[in-house]
C-alpha cells in the first residue's frame, strides 16, 4: 500500500476496530497482494466500483511501454474533462451503497478526501439518517483551492468545485484537514468557525522507529529519498546539483538513493554516479529502508499549502534527515528537530555548492546518531496514532455534545 491516503485511514480504521469499535470501510476495488486482508471480526471492507487499483507495485515496475506517447496524450486529454475528479466514476457505485447502508445504526461518518466522490457519499448519508449520525468531511489535500494541483480543469469548472465544496462544508459537522495552513485558506475562503479543525499527519512509533545501529564508518553514505516529485511543486532539480557537486568533491563518499514513482521525471537518467533510481516498492519496504538509512532527506513543497506525511515518518525512524527548502518557510517539526541536532534544513537560495559543504559537515556528525525514542515521542506528540484516531472520537463526542447536528 503505497498511497498516503490510503495507508493514512487504513492505520486508523485498525486502531480503532482494536479498541472494539465497529468500523466500516467503503475504498475502490484492488488486486495484488493485500486483497486477504479484508476480513476481520470489527473491520468490515466493502470494495465497490468497477476496475481494480493494482496494490502489487513490484509488478510491471517503472516498466515502458512502445505506446506510453498515446498513453500520455490520452491522459491530458481526459484531464481536461473530466469531473469532479479522477474517480468520478466511483460516484454512482457510492449513492448505492449510501441507500443500502441508510439503515444501519452509524454514529459516526467520516469521508475523506483525495476523492470528492467520498464527500458527495457522505453528505448523501447526512441527508438520509439526519441527526442519528455525527459527520465529519475530512482532507488530505484541498480542493477547490488547490492552484498547484487541480483536482480538474479549472478553467471549465472553477464555479462549480466552489458551489460543491461549499455545499459539502455547510453541511458537515466538522471539516478537518491536515494542517493550519489549508484550515486557514478554506476558512477564508468559505467560512464555516468552529466547524474547521486541524488533525495532523500520524504515524505508528511501533512500526517506524529505528533500533538498527549505523555505523559512519561504512562507506558510501546511505542517503535515501521516499516518495514522489511533482512538477512545480516538488521537483528533484536542486537536490540533483548538491549531489553533483558531493560527487566531485568527495567520489563515492555517499550514495543517494531515490524511491518512489517517476512522475515524468528522468531520474534513472541523470549522468550522476552516486545518484541511483530504485523506483516504487512497497509500503511495507519504504518503512524497511527508511529505518535502516545513515541519513534521510526531505524536499519541501513550494508553492502549495498541503505539507507532506513523510515527514512525521521520518522523524519517527529517529534517524539524522537533510531537509531542503525555502529559508523560513521550514516545517515546524523539522526545525524543532533540528534544534536538538538531529537535522539540516538548508535553503535552496544557497546553491548547490554552500548546501553541499554544509550536508558534508553534518553527514560527518550525525550519521551514527539515533535520536532517543522519548524525544520522538516528544516532538510528534499529537501525530501518534493514538492520539490522531481519539481526536477523531472526540471531535465526535464535542459535535454530540455541543449541539453540532443539525
């Protein structure tokens, strides 16, 4: 399961089904290696649509194909069309399922953007069960708002995002997202008070922390790189230069490895000899190699307000991180990690050849070090699991309290 999202409810719909809540999971169809997984005494997942999302990423990996042109150019054109979204197609199989499920005694609904077919979904289900049901519109990324990544063609459809998304956040108990900054801008830009609340990115301690010893005396350097690059928002392009000049200043010093999906960049192409693609593996393996790099590093996003969950990950492996972005605009969590020695946040500003200077002079320091798991603990207090999947229980209980349904 290599998909933020997804991986992101997953975790919390475990948790609490082991705390002896009944959860039910609605998701899109699949096939590979996780299909098994669909049974279990309080989880119950119902897989709907048509198609299935390949979750095996170790089968036809990274691989070309003579028609990836026509695959490309089909691709932007059906872009161009489509609405709300790419899975606009799971809507019908949605409403279905929301007339069958009308019935059943819900306390709680939670839908959750990536796709806005689960929001149409669950504003559908607030409508049949009226007050029996707190619920609760959650995003991992922004909508209507998003400028950086559009969901859609804006240009056609901008008005309409605007009227759907605000029809959705009037009538939701409570809009949480993932972050200030997206609270914010929604809250300018459609109101709605008290209703926004902000649950963080979490992570699961037990799964990610590093107890392997990392010796600095092994050479090169293990310096690993998780997750995807976008255009315009994430690009490889600044990391790539320090590398560049790492490798002509000390050869085969360190070695900086890249996994993750291409996404239209060349990175198994980039002449760089202590540069290596390894492509997309699974979740299961990301959390493996992140656990045993001698250093971890991190590209901020620019111009987009959603902030990446990997970082909450990669500070709870513990393990040193080299984190480039825009001076000043750093992630409050990396800068309190790097107050106590454990990372390098690194303007880009600078150039490829000052940050280079400056990863050699840390890399020398830190690549034995394991931050202590009760600073972990300290610094990503409110992204523990538990504490995401209680706040979602207590955004419920406060709503049911207080008046919230309407």
């Amino acid at each position: 399961m290599t998909n933020a999202h997804a991986y992101r409810w997953s975790e919390i719909a475990d948790f609490l089904a082991a705390e002896g809540h009944y959860i039910e999971v609605v998701t899109s169809r699949c096939t590979g290696n996780f299909v098994e997984l669909d049974v279990d005494a309080t989880l119950k997942i119902n897989r709907v649509g048509f198609g299935a999302n390949n979750t095996d990423v170790s089968v036809a990996n990274n691989k070309k194909s003579k028609y990836d042109f026509f695959i490309r150019l089909a691709r932007r054109i059906y872009r161009k069309v489509y609405w709300p979204d790419a899975r606009w197609h799971w809507v019908l199989y949605l409403i279905k399922y929301a007339f069958s499920a009308k019935n059943k005694n819900f306390d709680l609904i939670v839908s959750y953007y990536p796709f806005m077919s689960s929001h149409i979904m669950g504003a559908l289900l607030k409508f049949l069960k009226k007050d029996a049901v707190v619920w609760i519109s959650d995003y991992g990324d922004p909508f209507s708002v998003s400028n950086t990544m559009p969901p859609n063609n804006f240009a056609i459809y901008s008005a309409l995002n605007h009227w759907l998304e605000k029809l959705i956040i009037n009538n939701s108990d409570c809009v949480t997202f993932t972050n200030s900054e997206t609270r914010d801008t929604y809250s300018r830009v459609f109101g709605g008070g008290g209703k926004l609340s902000v649950v963080p990115h979490l992570v699961d301690l037990d799964k990610y922390y590093s107890t392997a010893f990392v010796s600095k005396e092994e050479k090169p350097i293990n310096v690993v790189y998780t997750g995807g690059f976008h255009k315009s928002i994430r690009e490889p392009y600044d990391l790539i230069d320090i590398m560049e000049v790492l490798e002509k200043d000390t050869p085969s010093n360190c070695t900086l490895t890249l996994y993750g999906p291409d996404n239209g960049f060349s990175l198994d192409q980039t002449g760089i000899a202590n540069i290596l693609y390894a492509g997309e593996i699974s979740r299961r393996d990301v959390i493996g190699v992140m656990k045993t790099a001698d250093v971890l590093v991190n590209v901020e996003n620019k111009n987009c307000m959603m902030t990446p969950s990997k970082i909450v990950e990669y500070i709870a492996t513990g393990r040193p991180i080299i984190n480039l972005g825009d001076a000043g605009k750093h992630t409050p969590l990396l800068v309190e990690y790097a107050k106590i020695g454990y990372a390098l946040n690194l303007s880009v500003k600078d150039g490829p050849v000052i940050n280079a200077f400056r990863i050699k002079e840390f890399l020398a320091q830190s690549t034995m070090l394991t931050c202590p798991i009760s600073v972990v603990k300290n610094i990503l207090k409110f992204n523990r699991i538990e504490e995401v999947s209680s706040t979602y229980l207590n955004l419920y209980e406060e709503r049911r309290r207080g008046g919230g349904l309407r």
